[in-house]
C-alpha cells in the first residue's frame, strides 16, 4: 500500500469505468437470461398457483425462506465491514467496504423479493403495510413476521443511505474527469460535492452517525429472522441461541461471499496493489472467528436437546444428522465448520485460489444451513403421522437461480458504472502528510 | 476594476496546505476556504473548526422513531384488543422492537437530513470557485485580498509551494 498515491488510486479506479468490452456484455446477457428464467417462473406461479412449488403439508417453509435468510445474511457483512470495522478503525476495510456494501443493498432487496413470492397472490403484499383501510384491518405488530417487515424494509432503506453517502466524494471524482452527458450526470448525482472544509466537518460527523446506527441494526435485522422460526414452538426452532446464532451465520456467509467477489474483481480490474494479499488474509481470518462461532452454536444445539430431556428436541437433532436430510446436515457441518479451519495454515489464507475455493464451500454450507433448520424442523415435528417430506420443484429452482442471476447481474453492472473502490477511503488509508502527487 | 479577488493556491502535500493556512489567519488577507480530496484532522485543526450540529438532527429523528415506532403498533392493537399469546394487548417488549427499529429508521432520515440542511447541498454554484484538482491530489486553500495585494497573495501561495490560480476576477 505504501507505493500508492492519491494519483495512481484515482487512475486504478477509474481505470475500472472505461466501456468494457463484448465479454463483459456478453456475460451481462446471459445472467439476464437467467434473471428472464427466475421471472418467468415466478410468472407461472402466480397465473398456476402456489401448488407449483414444492411446498406442501408439513413443510410450507421452503426454497423461498430458505433464499430470504440465505440472502439477508450476504447482506450482513457489508454493513459489518463498513459500519462495524469503521468503528474499530479497521484500516483493511477500506479497499473492500464499498464492495461490501453494494453486495449488502443489493442482497437486501433480492432478500426482499422472496416474502413476495412467498405470499403467492403478491398483490396482497399492502395488507403488511399500516396504511387505513375501510374494513379497519389492521397488522398485528406482536407477530415476529411484522417484525421482519419493519426490520428488513429499515435495513434496505438505511443501507442504502449509507451506501449512497459513503460515495459521494468518489462520484465528485468521476464528476471532474468525466466528459459529455456522463460528466451532466455525474455533477447532478454528486450534489455538487466539492470537499471543502465545512462540507467535511459535517460529512465525517454524519457518517460517524451513520456507522454508530448500522451496527446495533446488522445485530437486530439476523436476530428479528432469527426469531421468525425461534418464536414458533417447532422443535429445532424454539431456542433462545437462535439470535447470536443467526447473527454469527449471517456475517460468516457475508464474508465468504465478500472473497467470492472481491476475487475475480482484483483479478479483472488489476486491483493487486489495493486489495492486497494482507486485506483478504485478513477476510479469512474472520472467517476462522465466525466459523469457530457457528461451529460452538452447531454444539451447543445438541448439547440443549440432550441436557433438556426433552423428547421432541432429541428428537429433532437425532433427526438431523441421520435422516432424510441428513447430507444437508453434513454438508453444512463441513462446509461451515471444518473447512474454514484450513484458513489456520497460513498458505491456505494466502493462496487466491485456495481463498476462492473455500468462500465458495462457506456460501455452499451456509446455504444448506438455513435448508437444515428450516425443513428438517416442519418436516418431522410433534405427531410422527404428519411428518412429510420435501424437495424443491423446478419452479422453485427456477426462481432460485434467477435470484443468483440478478444479484451477479446487478453487481457486474455496478462494477463498470460506479466506483467499486472507495477512491476517498483508500486515500485516507495511505496516510495523510505525505506528498501525494506522482 | 474589481476591488478584491479570490486566489486558490493548489498545493500536493497536505502540510503544506496547513502551513499556508496558519500563515493566512496572521495576515490581512481573509481564508475563504479550503478543498481536500480527504477529511483531514489537521487542516480542520488549523481552522479551528466547530463540532459539526448533524447529531443533533440525528437524536431528534431517533426520538421521534421510537415513540412512531411503538405508539403506531399499540394503535393497531388497540383498534381490536385481542389477546395474542397470553399477552397484554399494549404489549412492551413486542412493541419496542417496532420502536427500535424506527429509532434507526428515522435517525438515518434525521442524519440525512441534517447533513443535506448543513453542508447545504445539493450546491452546484460552488462549482464555479472550484477547481477540479481538488478531488484528486490537489489541497486547494482559497483566500481573498483587496486588488493592490493581489500579488502579494500569489506570491505567498508561491512560496508555500503552491501552484496558483485567480478563481474569481469580480468582487466576492
């Protein structure tokens, strides 16, 4: 890092925003076809009915919640990192914080599709919003899902906020070298931002502010899901570590989806010299620190049921691990728990393709973890002639994998139209005092 | 002929940008303003800047959040008074996580809010008496004098280090 200067930053950044060329659009367009396959599915399900996904009697909670936690906990590690690690002056957040935080907003609002698609008759969706109405139906706000919509749609809108605020000097930047209608466009959506000194007093304050809130909501936003199953009396689900234990989940899968695309980003966009080997070693470290969290909270799980007694909850958790969805169960423990170690050894955490690999076992296990709690539980819970089985419908992972389309979808266009590094955060990284011209 | 004009000296070293600040204040000339790519602690030493008032806009949000938060679900409760779980229908622990939640809610739109009212944006005249170096590399102190000090005034930045440039030729 100490061969950078405030120059050569602006130059590798911007370097990124230059028209791309046919590979980039032609892999824009095949994510988009992807995107086209996740809406026509949900198309279908609305003009055929609900009856076309996979849910049945027991197990009305699939693919689609499983989807909705999976992509609120990718959202999660965006705001720890910008908002948390800004905090604790953590000075290798700041090549990967805006990258964080794009993948956090637009994880939230693909996370918030899935209530959506959920419901089936997604026209209803307004009956979730305190507006009056003439029959005088009102939400009832003790429900944990009331909670999920007023914690969700705060998460979606502060972080957003944060995510706009937080690159207002960069797209001065671009502002300044751009030309033509992209120069118009830039001065509008910069705000005429000129980082003079009064504009700094009140922006570092503000964005100060700004961190100090996100953090207590990233904790509350995992445990409001969390209590989305852990208020329910459904055995697997009724236990007071659900919250911490979402919560470690979610910024485990975060980070692992951070290295997933901060990756291919550095290799693409030549950004070896800011994203530096010592940043990403520094990911999956964490990732040692969040893994050893859910693998404590995996054991303390069936420590519960056993100590307990009680015999629903042994039950539930002999289940797990040697019924029906028992590879799911064992994928999930290696992925989250076992492979993560490997990051111990130091070649592991500094090897790129070692550090790639394992992020994606991470975004694998951390996938079948919410696929876990979720089916095993309704699937085989109090009266054994109620218990069912389930597995997804091609429906299902239609809209699934339209979902992972129009995340990478979103996020290749955002790389080439908007700064993927934060110019000003890498800048005051380097050190201020110093000369900063080439 | 005007009688002042305004003068940006451009520097590249931030220290340099502060001792030309301090050097201004003892002098007649009158510090305008000063543009820098990054926050910087001491420039904003050597301006003796004030606290900024956006958190004040932010606690008010944030008191207003709750007390919507938690009076909007007991109003819905108590439009049907039905027992949910065993609970009283003004329930306090379900109703402060509403209320918590649009504590952040609008403590954000309170910082936003304060932010947009402080550094009164959006604010595209300031562009004119800018220079776009300053988003780059570029530390940009701006200070104005009357006309016959104006050489005065570009040979100081000069010797600073600085690069110079007469940003406005009329009255400021």
């Amino acid at each position: 890092m100490s061969e950078l200067t405030f120059e050569k930053i602006d130059q590798t950044v911007l370097e990124t925003l230059k028209p791309p060329d046919r590979s980039y659009w032609l892999t824009v367009g095949i994510l988009f076809l992807g995107v086209l396959t996740g809406a026509a599915c949900w198309i279908y399900q609305i003009l055929t009915g609900l009856g076309v996904a996979g849910m049945n009697n027991p197990v009305a909670w699939g693919t689609y919640l499983i989807n909705f936690v999976f992509w609120v906990g990718i959202a999660h590690s965006g705001t720890l990192i910008s908002a948390i690690l800004h905090l604790l002056r953590a000075g290798w957040r700041n090549p990967i914080a805006r990258a964080a935080e794009t993948m956090t907003v637009f994880a939230v609002c693909i996370a918030g599709l899935f209530p959506f698609i959920h419901l089936g008759r997604v026209w209803m969706v307004f009956y979730m919003l305190p507006v009056p109405n003439q029959r005088n139906l009102w939400q009832n706000f003790q429900s944990p899902l009331m909670f999920d919509v007023v914690a969700i749609s705060t998460y979606l809108t502060v972080s957003s906020l944060f995510w706009y605020t937080g690159m207002l000097p960069d797209l001065a930047i671009i502002r300044d070298r751009a030309t033509g209608v992209r120069k118009k466009i830039f001065k509008i959506i910069s705000l005429g931002w000129t980082g003079a000194h009064e504009q700094w007093r009140h922006y570092a304050r503000g964005y100060l502010f700004f961190a100090a809130l996100a953090t207590p909501l990233v904790i509350s936003v995992h445990s409001v899901v969390s209590w989305d199953f852990a208020l329910g009396i459904v055995p697997g689900w009724h236990t007071t570590i659900f919250a911490p234990y979402f919560v470690a989940g979610a910024i485990h899968s975060g980070l692992a989806m951070v290295l997933t695309l901060m990756i291919p980003i550095r290799k693409l966009f030549h950004y070896e010299k800011i994203i530096t080997v010592n940043v990403l070693e520094n990911v999956a470290k964490t990732i040692i620190f969040t893994g050893l969290i859910v693998a404590f909270s995996y054991a303390t799980e069936f420590f519960m049921a056993w100590y307990s007694r009680n015999p629903l909850e042994v039950a539930i958790f002999k289940y797990r691990p040697t019924g029906d969805y028992a590879v799911g169960f064992w994928i999930m423990v290696i992925c989250n728990t076992m492979v993560p170690l490997l990051f111990f050894f130091k070649r592991f955490r500094t090897t790129i393709l070692w550090l790639f690999v394992i992020s994606i076992f991470v975004n694998i296990g951390m996938w079948y973890e919410r696929y876990v709690i979720i089916i095993s539980s309704v699937s085989h819970d109090f009266i054994p002639h109620a218990w069912g089985l389930y597995s997804p419908s091609i429906i299902e992972f239609g809209i699934m994998i339209g979902s992972f389309c129009l995340f990478f979808f979103l996020y290749l266009l955002f790389v080439k139209h908007l700064p993927s590094i934060s110019m000003t955060e890498m800048k005051e990284a380097v050190g201020q005092g110093a000369s900063h011209a080439d | 002929m005007p009688t002042e004009y305004s003068v940006m000296g451009l520097f590249t070293d931030e220290n340099r940008a502060v001792s030309a600040i301090e050097a201004i204040k003892d002098s007649p000339w009158q510090l305008r303003r000063v543009n820098s790519p990054i926050p910087s602690h001491k420039i904003s030493d050597a301006l003796e800047l004030k606290k900024s008032k956006v958190g004040y806009f932010t606690l008010a949000g944030g008191i207003t959040g709750f007390f919507s938060g938690f009076l909007l679900a007991a109003f819905t409760a108590s439009q049907w008074h039905l027992i949910v779980s065993g609970k009283p229908v003004i329930a306090l622990v379900p109703f402060f996580i509403v209320g918590f939640e649009f504590t952040i809610l609008f403590a954000i739109f309170g910082n936003v809010m304060g932010l947009i009212h402080q550094m009164q944006l959006p604010e595209y005249k300031g562009l004119e008496q800018y220079d776009p170096r300053c988003s780059g590399h570029h530390f940009g102190v701006t200070a104005s004098c009357k006309a016959q000090d104006l050489e005065g005034l570009k040979l100081f930045f000069q010797n600073k280090g600085g690069e110079v440039k007469v940003i406005s030729n009329g009255p400021v």
